[in-house]
C-alpha cells in the first residue's frame, strides 16, 4: 500500500546554509532507514531571479552560486528517490520566494513525502516539519503593489490623499471668505441701517468675531479626526514600508546575499531599539515633569 503526505507552508524562512545541510542529511538518514546504507538518488532544482533554470546533482554547486541581483536565488526544489521491488519511495521539498514569483498565492514552502511504510511516511513528514519550523519567519503576506494583493496598500494611499485635499479645501474656503472680513462685515452693516453710533460698530464686529469662532470650532471639530486619520495612515504606511525594505520574509542565506541579510537586520533592529528607547524615555519624562508640576 502505498502512503502519501503533503503539506505546505505560507510563512516566511530564514534558510541557512548549515540547515540547508541539516535537512537535505535529514532526508539521506530517512533514507537509509528503509534498506541499511541506501543511498536515494538526489537532486536539485534552483531558479534565479532573472527566470533562469538550472539542475543540479551537487548540494555545493547551490551553495557556491553568488545569490545576489538578477543571479538570486528565489526557488530551491529538493528531489530525491528510490525504486525499490517495483515501488518508488520519494521526498521533494520546495523553498519558494513568493515576493519574486508570478504565481498568485503565498505557499513558501511545499512537502511531499510517499512511500510503502505508513509510519516512515508520517516519522518523516514530522522531522521534516521540526526542521521547517526553526528556519520559520513570520511573514506579513506580502503587502506590495503587485496585483490584488496591492489593494489594501491603494485603499490607504487614496485615504491619505482624499483626506489630505477635504482638509485643504475646507480651510481655505474659511481662510478666503470675504464675509467674516472687519470691512465687509461693517460695510454690511451700515447698508442695512444696523449702525448708528461706534457702540453698535463695536457689536456688530464681536458678533462677527463669534460667527467667525463658532464656524472654526466646527471645522476644528471636523478636521482634527480627519488629521489623527491621516497621520495614523502615514506612520502605517511608513512602518509597513520600512519593515517591507528592512525585514526580508523569504530568505536563501547563502553567497553574497548573507552579508546583505545581516545588514538589513541590523538597520531593522537598532531602529526598532531607538524608537523604543525614545518611546521609553518620553513616558519617563512625561510621569517626572507631571510629579515636578504637582509639587508644592
């Protein structure tokens, strides 16, 4: 009877060399379980960024690749088999860069392990979910402008916008009004026989003046959750793109991109540090300038 077990992952991988090596000893110690010093045939299926494809028999021609630029490496399939008394036991794992693909989806890892054993199957598929699970990162599902995925990102860039202009336009018709100004609201006034003497001057301007204070309170009343929305909007907008340039989901880290990865969580992590240590601070600061204010 043949068993099979499939699985896939849809979070992000920091994948290693040293673990790229534990896994693939892994599936040659599984392997070896079924008939003692077997040896499956193996190999391996890597595409770069550019769409170039290229096979492989050697774990060291992958990790020898440069892996930066158009020559990155965005997918990493592992095949390995053996055919035994007419029946085939097999292994295939697949690593996928889903930020660089054009397939729709956000499946980072596939798992396809078959053979005649039930149990070989399922101890198998669990080891290998042990070792998937230590390269695991947690992935944001990829908020870019690329197709329908783009969407929620084009919501909040049209909010920001919109917004922006309500307010813009709201303040300027109540900065260029004529009506609220000294000379027309007097001019006014005396056409309609409302002043006779500088006291009614005098009224007819204060009035003008909470005309004019009540129309700013409604507007501060309108605008002032508007502006909280948009700067919510912007500090959203600028988290998402700064942890979207300094925090890769999907990571073969190996040749010339290592170094790269290793700069890019430093940026992330010492700006992370001073943002909370200023946050920190501000409280502290806020609690000692409340204690120093209620002091007698």
């Amino acid at each position: 009877m043949q068993v099979e077990a499939r699985k896939t992952f849809n979070h992000g991988f920091v994948l290693t060399e040293a673990e790229l090596r534990r896994i693939v000893g892994l599936i040659i110690d599984q392997f070896s379980k079924l008939v003692s010093g077997l040896s499956p045939a193996m190999s391996f299926t890597f595409k770069f960024r550019n769409g170039a494809v290229a096979d492989t028999a050697s774990l060291d021609d992958i990790l020898s690749q440069e892996n930066v630029g158009s020559a990155q490496i965005t997918r990493l399939k592992i095949n390995s088999s053996f055919c035994q008394d007419n029946s085939e036991s097999l292994i295939t794992l697949e690593f996928i860069n889903a930020d660089a693909e054009d397939e729709e989806g956000y499946t980072s890892v596939r798992m396809l392990i078959r053979g005649q054993s039930r149990d070989w199957v399922f101890v198998t598929s669990t080891l290998l979910e042990e070792r998937i699970a230590k390269i695991k990162r947690f992935s944001f599902n990829q908020l870019n402008i690329r197709g329908t995925r783009g969407l929620f990102l084009r919501i909040l860039l049209t909010l920001i916008v919109s917004s922006g202009m309500w307010v813009v336009l709201l303040v300027s018709v109540v900065a260029t009004s004529s009506h609220h100004k000294p000379s027309a609201v007097l001019e006014e006034a005396r056409k309609a026989n409302q002043i006779s003497d500088p006291i009614d001057a005098m009224i007819v301007l204060e009035r003008a003046k909470e005309g004019v204070q009540a129309e700013l309170k409604s507007l501060r009343l309108f605008t002032i959750p508007i502006l909280i929305l948009v700067g919510l909007i912007i500090v959203l907008v600028a988290t998402f793109a700064f942890l979207w340039r300094f925090y890769p989901i999907y990571n073969f880290c190996w040749g010339d991109y290592l170094p790269l990865f290793q700069r890019k969580e430093s940026v992330r992590k010492f700006v992370l540090l001073s943002v909370l240590l200023g946050v920190i601070i501000s409280c502290i600061g806020s609690i000692l300038a409340n204690m120093v204010g209620k002091s007698p």
